[in-house]
C-alpha cells in the first residue's frame, strides 16, 4: 500500500487557508504531488483501512475525502460509500458530497434521489438540512412531493420537528 506523501498529509491536516496557503510556498512542487495518481491512490487506499474509522481521524478522513471530490469518479465511489455508515456527521457529509457529485442534478437522478432520502433520514440535522438544500437545487420538489410529505411525519414522530431540517421540508412543500 503506498504511502500518503508527508507534505500532502501535512496540507491535508491543515486546519484553514492560510496554513494551506504556507505549505504550498514551502512546496513549490506540492500541487504537482497531489494531482499525482499515485498520491490518490494512496488516500483511496488509507480510506479502506481501518485508521479511516478511528475516532480521532474523523476530520483528516474528511479532507481525504473533499480531496477525492475534487475528481470524483465512479472508480472512487465504491470506498466512499462505506463512509455512509461513518460516526461522524460531516464525514457522512463529505461522503454524501461526493456521491451527489456522481449523480447531481441530472447524470442519475434515481441514485440521486437515494442519496437525498438517506440524507432526510441521517440522525444529524445538518446532515438532513444539506440534503433539503439539495432537494430544492435539482428542483426536484414535484418529483419528491409524497416523500416530503411522508418525511414530515415521520420526522415528527422522531422528535425533529424542531429542527432546521424539518423548517426546511416545510417551506419546500408549501411552494
């Protein structure tokens, strides 16, 4: 299994722009590393391990993941699924992300439309809210009317009523 190169790792793990920012002056050749297919394939490859999982990973295996997003393919999508059933809520977005990137708006509207249900049903409201936001982007509404509607009381029967999703599903079904 290649390694995840230092420097790329180092970019990864770096918490805002402009730490980002420095690493690329420090390693002027560092954009050329990371659009390396052997630099991908690392990442793929440390997503299947099990350090991917581990609790105290969660945010680098996020960024794993929005570095994959960038040139999402099919190819990757079988390893980020899994991620689906990750612990932590904006690893699950990430994962969500890059599917939808597959699928959105209109390249597999039926996949799409099974990513956004399992969205509405994740147990993190953020989670539920992005998929509401995605739902009215693909103007898929008309299309997703009995869902929503049937979402509604099921979220109540959850406790969500409360939540910014559930506000959301609201204003989309009174259009």
């Amino acid at each position: 299994m290649p390694e995840i190169p230092p420097k790329v790792k180092a970019y990864l793990v770096s918490p805002n722009v402009l730490a980002r920012e420095q690493l690329r002056q420090s390693y002027p050749d560092l954009e050329q590393v990371m659009s390396d297919p052997q630099t991908r394939k690392a990442i793929v490859d440390w997503l299947t391990s099990d350090d991917a999982w581990v609790e105290a990973n969660a945010s680098f295996a996020m960024r794993c993941l929005e570095f994959l997003l960038e040139n999402a393919s099919e190819e990757d999508a079988t390893v980020v699924k899994t991620f689906l059933l990750h612990p932590d809520p904006l690893v699950r977005l990430r994962a969500f992300e890059f599917l939808l990137t597959l699928y959105f708006p209109d390249k597999n509207r039926e996949a799409m439309f099974l990513l956004l249900h399992s969205m509405l049903f994740d147990s993190d409201d953020p989670v539920r809210v992005v998929g509401a936001s995605y739902i009215d982007r693909a103007n898929a509404i008309g299309e997703l009317r009995q869902f929503l509607q049937r979402w509604i009381k099921v979220a109540i029967s959850r406790g969500w009523e409360n939540t910014r999703s559930y506000e959301l599903v609201g204003q989309l079904l009174a259009r």
